[in-house]
C-alpha cells in the first residue's frame, strides 16, 4: 500500500487494494436516507425545493433544497460532452470523498469522466454526510468532512468551529486552488501549496494566487482574468492589459473570520439553522439554510440573545437594524463602483496617450485590480446583492471597502500626474 492510499484509508476508514486502480462499484456509493430517523431536520433541508416554479425568483428556487435536480442536470449534460470533471462536485456531496479514495489526486487534474458520476445519485447532493461524520450521533460530528477543505484549506478549516466550518466547505475562496484556476491542482498538491498560507485576509489570498500563478494550463494564467463580473463591478479590457486578480469572490467563510460573531462563538448554523418548533412543540434545528435570515422569526429572536438596545426590542426592530447595516455597506459599495468606473477612464486615456511611463501605468493597473479584489471579497456569491452578508462581519466589510477607495484614489494620483 502506498502512503498516498494509506493515508486515504485511515481517513475515510475505508480499506480498498490498490485504491487508485480500483474500478467503483455504484452500489457502494448511494447516500442513505435518514429521512425516517430524522424526518423534521431532513424535511426542512428541502426548503427550497418547493421554489422551483417561483417566477419572482430569478435563480428559480435554486437551493440547497433543489440542488439535486441542478446537479443532476449538469452530469447528463457532462455526460453528454465527454463526461464529469470531478472537482465540480469537490464542496457539494460526501461522494467527492469516495471518488478521491478511488482514484487519488487523479480528481483534482480536471480531466472529464463518466465515471465519476457513476457514484452519484440525487440523494448525494448536500447529503447528510457532508456535514456530519456519524450520522448516529449527528450533532456530536458536525464539522468539514471533504478532503478538499483539508488539502488546500487547513491553516483556515483548522480554526473555523464546526457548526461555521460544514457551511465553509462551499461557501470559500479555494476554488482558484482546487479547480486549477490558477494552478493545476495536481502540481499544488505536489508542492503543497495552501490557499492560507499567507492567511485569509484579501492581501495574504492575492500573494499567494500571484505567487502559485502558472503562466499557461491554467484558466488565469499569471493570475489575472479579462472577464469581467457583477461582482467586482471593475471593467476590464484585453488589449490595453487592464485585468482583475483571480479571484475574489465567494469568500464567506474568509470575511467572517475574526468578526464578532467569531469571537462570541457564533456560528452559521446558530443563524441560518436555528432551533425551531413543530406544530407539536418538538423543538429540532432547521436545516432550511437557503432561507434569509430576516425571514425568521427563530434567526431574529436568536439575534436578540444579543442585540439588544433602546432601539432593538422586538424582532421587527431587529430586522430594521439588519436593514440599516445592509444599506450603509451598499451605498459605501456604491461609492466604489462609480470610483472604479473613473479609475477605467483614466487609466484608458493614459494607456492610449502614452503619456506615463510603462512602470507607472503597472503600478496604476494592478491598484485597479486590488480594488476590485476588495469589493467582490465583500460582495459575497452568486445571487448576493451589495451589503447583503455585512452581517458576517460589518467590520471588515466597511473596512476593506474604504480601502477599495484609497486604493483608487493612489491609482488616480499616479494617472492624472
């Protein structure tokens, strides 16, 4: 046995010859439903699966409640095309875990297969299993059990406390790591090159993705990207060299270290899962964590364990308070915005005039691009809007825009001299 397979199967308590070779058995792989032993937390993780028609949604109930029919719509469609690339399905099933025991580090090359999806089925999307290692004592193992959270994630995942770190798994900044973004995973691995290493914070994330930045086979090389998104507002442009840094976005888990809410040992789950009643008066914890939490009466009256003040008494005030914090980080957003559009003039104009030499054109380049790191760093994921998540840390959300503004506002000194 080699190490690479004894190290897999002291992990996964799972001992397989030659796992690296081993052809799956499908059978062996099928999520179990605990739906009769635990009816009301499973129950109540199909939140939003009843959504799926809902037309004032514009994701159509997309949710941790309805992820199976999505993810299960992509493998036909992968399949179709020549088959999965494992490492998309790396955060969102306890089944990555079985595909990595069979065929190692071979997951993270990106190569497309069908036979990974031949070990997944619908009830392997946001499974029990992914938060929990033993799903008889279930609450006594909550915590991150993917193994790309420990390969590429461990300076963080190692101080996230469990009830926070099974809803990091997905929600995080590894992606530029794990999917060969910036590095084709297979070489970070070999070289064991951490996304933390330099630690969670936008100035430590960018050293180390210039740093692990491959110059080709890689979808960014060198660490940059011309595409542009919602996210980051910033525009960019190819042929004038004007890019964004790879990538910035989805980093809840980063923007709620060190908060508060960290420090008080306040989790996502005490939040977003939070101890409910049914109509018989049993109390469980709501796994509906696709819900808002200013849509909870549960979330709300939890908030108030805390905040509460002159002005913050009842769960409507609460919410309001919420409300406000949420408008006073989008406008700040805002101001960004308009600024970075500015800085894209000018930079356009200087670059086209060639009336600054190529250093300080560079220099003004990359603040441009720092910028845009820190305001999609606060933005949030897919389907968030500005100042939505300032709950996750209003601290670092104001502060890492205002340093998005001082940062454009040194670009702008160099480009108007």
């Amino acid at each position: 046995m080699t190490p690479a397979t004894l190290f897999r199967t002291v992990l996964f308590g799972v001992f397989i010859t030659n796992a690296a070779c081993a052809a799956p058995d499908p059978d062996t792989y099928k999520a179990r439903d605990w739906s009769k032993q635990y009816p009301l937390e499973y129950y109540s993780s199909l939140g939003s699966a009843d959504d799926l028609d809902d037309l004032g949604d514009p994701n159509f109930g997309y949710g941790h409640g309805s992820q199976a029919k999505y993810m299960i719509k992509s493998i036909e469609k992968a399949n179709k095309s020549g088959g999965l690339n494992a490492t998309c399905f790396s955060c969102k099933t306890a089944r990555f875990n079985d595909m990595y025991t069979v065929y190692g580090d071979e997951v993270f090359s990106g190569q497309k297969s069908t036979k990974y999806s031949a070990m997944l089925s619908p009830l392997d999307f946001w499974s029990c299993e992914t938060c929990h290692a033993d799903m008889t004592k279930p609450a006594a193992t909550a915590g991150a059990q993917l193994i790309t959270t420990k390969i590429f994630g461990k300076e963080l995942f190692n101080k996230l406390p469990p009830k926070s770190a099974v809803c990091a798994q997905c929600h995080n900044n590894l992606a530029p790591w794990s999917d060969s973004r910036i590095i084709p995973s297979v070489i970070a691995i070999k070289e064991k090159k951490t996304a933390y290493r330099y630690g969670w914070e936008p100035e430590g994330l960018i050293k180390a993705t210039l740093e692990d930045a491959q110059p080709e086979g890689v979808r960014y090389p060198e660490g940059k990207t011309y595409e542009m998104t919602k996210y980051a507002h910033a525009k960019t442009d190819k042929k004038l060299g004007i890019y964004l840094i790879a990538n910035g976005n989805h980093a809840d888990a980063e923007v709620y270290m060190d908060s508060v809410h960290y420090k008080l040992n306040v989790g996502c789950a005490d939040c977003h899962m939070p101890i409910v009643e049914d109509k018989t008066g049993t109390r469980y914890r709501s796994h509906d964590s696709s819900k808002s939490v200013l849509n909870s009466k549960a979330s709300m009256q939890y908030c108030l364990g805390c905040h509460t003040s002159d002005k913050v008494k009842t769960v409507k005030d609460m919410v309001a308070y919420v409300r406000n914090a949420q408008k006073s980080v989008a406008e700040k957003d805002a101001a960004v915005a308009k600024k970075q559009d500015e800085t894209f003039d000018l930079l356009k104009v200087a670059i086209e005039g060639k009336k600054l030499d190529e250093k300080a054109i560079n220099e003004a380049k990359f603040k441009y691009a720092v910028a845009a790191y820190y305001k999609e760093f606060v933005y949030g994921n897919r389907g968030a809007t500005p100042g939505e998540k300032v709950a996750h840390n209003p601290e670092k959300n104001r502060r890492y825009l205002e340093k998005a503004l001082s940062v454009l506002d040194e670009a702008q000194t160099i480009l108007k001299n």
